[in-house]
C-alpha cells in the first residue's frame, strides 16, 4: 500500500561551503583549516583539497536552477566564515555578496534559504590564535553570525548557528580525524564547551539583531548494548550516548552537563574551562533542532571479533574520539552496510526522533528538523547516461518513511533535508565518496540527476513513498 508523506512536511537538500564551493583563493577568501589540514600527508586519501570541489561559486545560478528542476523546497547551505570574515577580521563585502545573489536566486526559485553558519571551515588564522579550545574563538564566532545577519537578515528566516559541534570538537581536537587534526583529550572538551558557548551566544545576539528562527545541526547516534543483560554492554552505551548526543542535548535544553558524565570526563579538561554563566548563555530558548542521522551503533565492553571500522581513511594514526570510553568497542551488526562501511538503519531515526522529541525538544516547544541524512555508494554511469543508483534511492525512501513513522508516533517533525543535493568533498575521503542524488563528473563538472533524486522529485511532486 502506499503511504502519504504529511503535506506540511518541507523537502529539500543540504550542502556545506568547503565541500561545494572550491574558489579557495578568490573573492578575498583567505584559508580554512581545512585548507590547511587537507595539505597535511597523509591527512586526506590521494592528497584531495576543496580548492576546485564542485566549482559552485562559479556554478551557483545553474545550481540553483537545477534545484528549482528538482522542486525542492528548502536548500540547506553554509557560508565561508573566511569568505565573509577573512582570516576571522573584518566583513569582506565581496564575500558577503555571494551570499547575497544565493539567496536572492533560491528566493526566486520558490525555495526557502536554510543558512547554517559555521560547517567545519573556521578560518586558519584563528586556529593559530587558540581554536576552538581557546575561549576567544567564541566571539569570533558572533562578530561573523552578527554581520551575516546584518546582510542577509532582511531575507533569510532560518538561521542555524552550528552544524555537528560534535565533529568539530572530539573528532577534530580529540580524534585527529577531521582538521585542524589535534589529538588532545582536554582540546577536545574544551573545543566541545567553547562551541556550545559560542552557539549560545550567538543566539542571544542574533536574537537581539532580530533574528527569527534560531537553531543548531547536531548529529546523533542510538548506541545500542550488544548485550542488553550485560551491566557493562549497557553502560558502553552510556557512555557513547552521553558523550555522542547528551554532551550537546543537556546544556542546550536543560543548562547542565549531566553528573554521569561529569564523573567520566569533568576532571580531563571540561571542569577546567566552563565558567559562571556559560551554561545559562547556553541553554537560551532554541527555535530549531536540527538532527543529523546516518546510522546507529551496537556497543559493548568486549572487543569485537573481526576489526573494527575505521572512520577515516588516513595514513596518520587516528586516536578515539571518545574520552574516558577506552573499553568501549563498536560491533558490526547484520545489517546491510553503505560504502562508508555505515550500516543502514532507518529504525534507528524513528527511535532516535522519539526519543529527542520526549526528552528534550517536546518539553522545551522546540521544532524538530532533520538537517541531514543520506548514503554514498559506488556509483556507476550507465551506458544510458544515467546513474541508476537503487541504494541510495531505497536509503532515501526507508528514512522519509522513518520520519513519517516518527510522525505516526507523536513526533512533529516539520522537515528533511537528504545529504547531499550533489556529490561533494567528503573531508578525510576527498572526492572518494559520493552521497548527492546529482552526480558530478569532477573533470567536466558536469551535473547528473541520479534516480535517487528523480524519486525526491517525485516525493514532492506527488507527496507518496
Ligand atoms: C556532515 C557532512 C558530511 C556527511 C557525510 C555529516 O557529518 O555534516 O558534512 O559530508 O556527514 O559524512
């Protein structure tokens, strides 16, 4: 039988600036730290930088237009801190105009702007002055949201002021994974708070600027016990559910960090840079939650059998990014598994949405928005020219129908963006992996509609699954 999708639920794609972008060293741009880190041996496979990426600084206007082809009706996308701020000093007009046309072309395209200010590419200069384990970067951060605000603010409703701080704390200060590719537990922690901070901040002067719908993307995880009987299998969840989602959900809906995790990580550096106030600044009222989901884990005390996945593809070692969860072990499942070696868990979204909705969002009257999800697979042109990718499309239906099941349930989830609107540089797998629902031929680039994104097309169009 098939199944309506929920008229009032908004269907679009998402972006990040650094994977579309390219253009690194025009319009007064000056570098990222994924600039910086994607020139480190080792650090991204075969070396691949965002220099060129998807040329969409030169493309956007024919993007746009092939979004308004698609009929979606968001376009999630972020902006270069150091386009518009360039090495995090002042606003550079020439920047800020990009922004400006892009806006002005999704708005006459019928297709609402879903901003989000900061997706990983903090300008390198500020990461020489501390990072984001230093306090400061905090205001950094709201001179840049601040002057967005001042030149888009007039058009753009949605303002989203981080995307997976998560990332940008412990999988880039803790783990190494991911730039500015520091490996220090406490960095981590305190890049972590810092984030948060500046999120907080940020709203309260967004707010003030007059700023409608303030939010943040977080991305998630549904650690699960391998063992449910096991005392310590469940208290491995714990810790990768506290430290994955709660570390975030606590100070921004509840104003606290939780005890329990407090015990396992308070004395390795977080005590150490929360100050009087901060969680108040954090916890101010939220419009928008975005949730990022891809795939859940089965956790446990005792390694595994066969050796673990590996999250980034680097040459260099790649420490945990998970302090104090030493004796945590991540456990393949008998589920099919994306070419990220992620497997496919649309169940998981349900559970998760409900459990976001009843324990944080719900009581707090913030909406529920998912900010991302979506798969990469190999994909293959036919001999018809066509990239008949059936995963990624089916990936696609399971978790809109996921959504739509959180909705049977209670959960009033208003929208879904599928990661990624076109093939992108997937950070530490460069241009390796591909999650778009529009290909693109990295030596022509030229953009190819997948079925995946014919059957989001359709969705919209005909509101079934
Ligand atoms: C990020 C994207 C990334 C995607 C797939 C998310 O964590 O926000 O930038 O490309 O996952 O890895």
């Amino acid at each position: 039988m098939q199944r309506s999708i929920p008229a009032d639920l908004i269907l679009g794609g998402a972006t990040a600036a650094y994977q579309i972008e390219g253009a690194a060293a025009e319009g007064g741009r000056t570098p990222s730290i994924w600039d910086a880190f994607s020139r480190v041996p080792g650090a991204v496979i075969d070396g691949h930088t965002g220099d060129v990426a998807c040329d969409h600084y030169h493309r956007m206007p024919q993007d746009v237009a092939l979004m308004r082809e698609l009929g979606l009706q968001s376009y999630r996308f972020s902006t270069s801190w150091s386009r518009v701020c360039p090495d995090g000093g002042p606003v550079n007009p020439e920047g800020v105009d990009f922004y400006s046309r892009l806006v002005d072309e999704l708005l006459e395209a019928g297709i609402m702007p879903w901003l989000t200010l900061h997706h990983w590419d903090m300008p390198q200069s500020l990461e020489e002055a501390g990072g984001w384990p230093a306090r400061d970067t905090a205001h950094r951060f709201v001179d840049y949201a601040l002057a967005m605000h001042e030149a888009l603010g007039d058009r753009v409703v949605n303002w989203t002021t981080l995307n997976e701080p998560w990332c940008s704390s412990f999988l880039s200060y803790t783990a190494g994974a991911h730039a500015p590719g520091r490996q220090s537990v406490a960095d981590g922690l305190a890049a972590g708070h810092h984030l948060l901070l500046a999120h907080g901040m940020a709203v309260r002067a967004l707010r003030d600027a007059g700023a409608e719908r303030l939010g943040i993307t977080l991305n998630m995880t549904v650690a699960d016990p391998v063992d449910p009987s096991s005392v310590a299998d469940v208290d491995a969840a714990r810790r990768i559910d506290e430290q994955y989602n709660r570390f975030f959900l606590d100070p921004i809906f509840r104003g606290h960090y939780r005890d329990s995790l407090l015990a396992d990580v308070g004395h390795l550096g977080l005590d150490a840079v929360v100050q009087d106030g901060d969680l108040a600044t954090i916890s101010a009222p939220l419009d928008v939650l975005g949730v990022n989901y891809y795939h859940g884990d089965a956790v446990s005390a005792v390694p595994p059998t066969q050796a673990p996945l590996q999250d980034a593809p680097t040459d260099r070692p790649i420490a945990s990014p998970f302090p104090a969860a030493e004796c945590v072990y991540i456990h393949a499942r008998d589920l099919p598994t994306t070419v990220m070696g992620w497997e496919v868990q649309p169940e998981g979204l349900t559970r998760l949405l409900r459990m976001v909705h009843e324990e944080y969002t719900g009581p707090a009257g913030t909406e529920l928005w998912m900010t991302e999800n979506g798969a990469a697979y190999d994909d293959v042109v036919a001999e018809d020219g066509r990239v008949h990718d059936a995963e990624r499309t089916e990936f696609l239906r399971a978790h809109v129908g996921a959504v739509v099941d959180a909705i049977e349930q209670g959960v009033p989830v208003r929208g879904y963006f599928y990661w990624s609107l076109m093939d992108n540089y997937e950070w530490a797998w460069g241009y390796h992996k591909r999650f778009g629902i529009v290909r693109v031929d990295y030596d022509t680039q030229e953009r190819t509609v997948k079925d995946s994104g014919l059957e989001l097309a359709r969705m919209i169009r005909e509101r079934t699954l």
